[in-house]
C-alpha cells in the first residue's frame, strides 16, 4: 500500500468520510551549494521521491483535526478562532500548527481541515523531512481553500513557521525545492531573489544518497559558528554578505583576514562560483567535469570549512574509488555526520553499493543506509 492509499484508508476509518484532496511535497538533497544560502549565495538541490503525503478535507467549521500515522496515529486538534500556540508535548504538531498560525498572517480567508499525514523522507538525515511537511500542509490549505499564493510563497511561510514558531534556524533552500522542484531537473537557485532556473539532469543518471549514520553532535554549535565567521568576512568587504565579494577581491587582501575567517569566506567564494558552473555542466550531460566540481567541493567542505568528519570522508573515498571520473560524491548537509550525495550512471551503481557495504563498516563500524532517488516534481496533488 503506498502514502496515498494509506493516508486515504485511514482517513476514511477514522473520520466515517472520505478524503477530497491529497496532496505530497517531497524531500531534497544538494547536489552542490553548501552553506551557501544564508550567504545570499546559490544551491542547486532536486526533489527526491521520497516525500510528505496528507490526504484531506475541508470542513464547515474553525476546527483543524490532524491524525499523524507515523506516530501511532497520534491526534492534534486546534480551533482557527483561538490563539496557535505551541504543543507542549507533541514536536510535529508544531509544524502544522506554525505553518497554520503563518498562513493566517498571509490571507486569513480560509476555515477547518481535516487532515491524515504519513511520509518516507528518512528523519535526521539531513533529507528536508520537516521542510517537505511544512510545505505539504501549506499546500494543502492553498489547494482547499483556493488561496492565492505560489509556490515561493508557501515555501517562504514554511520557513518562518519553523524558525519563529518550532524555533529553528534554516535557510530558504529546503521549503522552495520541496514546492518547486520538476520532475528530472535539478533547480539552480539564488538564495538572495527566489529566483529559479531548472536545470536538466543527464539520462541514464542516478542520485544515490548514502546516509553514514554518524551521530551529529556539534552541528548546532558549530553551524552557528560558522554564520558568524562569515558574517565578519562580509563585515570586513563592506559588504551585506559574501555573494558580494569577488573571488580576485578577496585574495588580493586574504593575509589581512584572520587565518580561519579567511578559509570560511574562501569556501563560500569558490563554492557559490562551482554551483553555478555546475548548473551549467549538468545542462550539458557533462558528467566528468560536475565530478570535479563535487570533488573540488568536498575537499573545500573538508579543508577550508571543516566541516567534515572521518567517517564522511571515509564514504566519499569509498565511492570515489569505485567511480572514478565517471560521476561525483561530495558531503552534502550541514556537516558533522549526515549523508553523502552521488551522481552515479545507473550501471554502476551496483558496484557502489557493494563497495560502501563491503568497506564502509569495516572501517568505521557504522552501517550505512543507501537510498536510490530520483529527481521528482515538487508539491502538488497526487
């Protein structure tokens, strides 16, 4: 039974009528761009087909009802005429709850649902589970109810759902490809306009994320760190953030930076600039030279953010020994542990997996989890 006969069937069983609508929003992975977006920079992301699934209704009523299958069916209800607050015990609630008590901010024209959600995009995996939720439930809303916002704009209201009201600081990236990725294109897109440019991915590819399943600890801290490093590298050009800097600017005066603010700005310069050429060699099916881009992009991650760990880099060598110039894996993700990104040509792709399940444990002690994936449409009905 998939997402949608499931979410359908138990609509049904618990609320005695069916659903009208359901709608899906899926996860993303970066296929290049990292750590890029909160410096008004570029990312290319695609959808994958692993996603959020709300099966639905509108009611007559204020009343919002949501049944979480994946949590033992767990039930939320909420009026539209109360104050939203946060729900003290259930952490999903207070995503739809925030993107809910947002979209009433945006156009407050719309009244009750009745709501069934289940998803597969793998949790904590650095897959955009909690943004492909936030999207769904906007665009469930949007469907119902006829509102009048884009894609753009439910991804914006995801955002600030969950960093001012489930209090988590994230970028933009997340919630826009979940709403407006297509199906067998990546999205090059500029975190400082919104604005998009679909990019073709070249046939007979396949996007393999490897999951190291090492434990992040830091990863709150030192993103925070980082953030701030690159804040001062912006303050130090005059500038509002490092987009704004050029590549020649800053090594005509990098000896004058402090040592380590001077290789954050130098990965985030030469990364936004590999996004957009890698825009432009997927564009092309040039597979050998979007590997060199995500190799370079690795060792960037690796050498001048750090941000990287022995197991992730362990992963990378792995894939890369196995590849060769005939495709790419870098990190992908905040760093700290998480999952590994690859562009494999689909006949190789068993010779990956067979590699990382022979070595990958052997030298860490960690099993990984390999997913499979495929471009995919963004949120919509299904």
């Amino acid at each position: 039974m998939n997402l949608k006969e499931k979410t359908r069937a138990l609509f049904a069983e618990i609320f005695s009528y069916p659903a009208t609508h359901t709608i899906q929003a899926p996860g993303r992975v970066n296929l290049i761009g990292e750590h890029t977006d909160y410096n008004d920079g570029f990312v290319l992301p695609c959808a994958i087909d692993y996603q959020t699934v709300i099966s639905c209704a509108a009611r007559n009523d204020r009343t919002v009802r949501v049944i979480a299958a994946d949590y033992d069916n767990q039930v939320d209800e909420f009026s539209l005429d109360a104050p939203i607050v946060t729900h003290n015990s259930q952490q999903w609630s207070n995503y739809v709850r925030g993107v809910v008590k947002h979209l009433q901010q945006r156009n407050n024209t719309f009244g009750g649902v009745d709501m069934v959600i289940s998803g597969n995009v793998p949790q904590g995996a650095g897959l955009s589970s909690s943004a492909s939720l936030e999207v769904a439930v906007g665009t469930v809303f949007q469907q119902l109810y006829h509102l009048p916002l884009d894609g753009a704009q439910i991804a914006l209201n995801g955002q600030e759902a969950e960093n001012q009201f489930v209090g988590c600081n994230c970028g933009i990236m997340d919630q826009l490809i979940s709403a407006l990725g297509k199906k067998d294109h990546a999205l090059l897109i500029d975190c400082r306009t919104l604005g998009t440019k679909a990019v073709s991915m070249p046939k007979g590819v396949a996007v393999v994320i490897i999951n190291s399943n090492f434990k992040r600890t830091l990863v709150g801290s030192e993103y925070n760190t980082r953030r701030e490093q690159c804040e001062t590298g912006a303050r130090f050009f005059q500038q509002p953030a490092l987009r704004d800097v050029s590549l020649e600017a800053f090594n005509a005066v990098a000896s004058k930076l402090d040592p380590i603010v001077a290789k954050r700005v130098r990965h985030i310069l030469s990364e936004n600039a590999r996004a957009v050429e890698a825009a432009g060699a997927l564009e092309k099916g040039d597979l050998h030279r979007m590997g060199q881009l995500m190799a370079e992009s690795h060792a960037s991650m690796r050498d001048d953010f750090e941000i990287t760990v022995p197991q992730i880099d362990t992963l990378v060598d792995i894939v890369k020994a196995t590849i060769g110039d005939k495709g790419g894996v870098r990190m992908t993700g905040g760093g700290f542990g998480g999952c590994v990104v690859a562009l494999i040509p689909e006949d190789r792709v068993p010779a990956v997996q067979q590699a990382v399940a022979q070595q990958y444990e052997a030298k860490t002690g960690i099993k990984e989890t390999f997913y499979v994936c495929k471009p995919s449409q963004g949120a919509g009905q299904c």
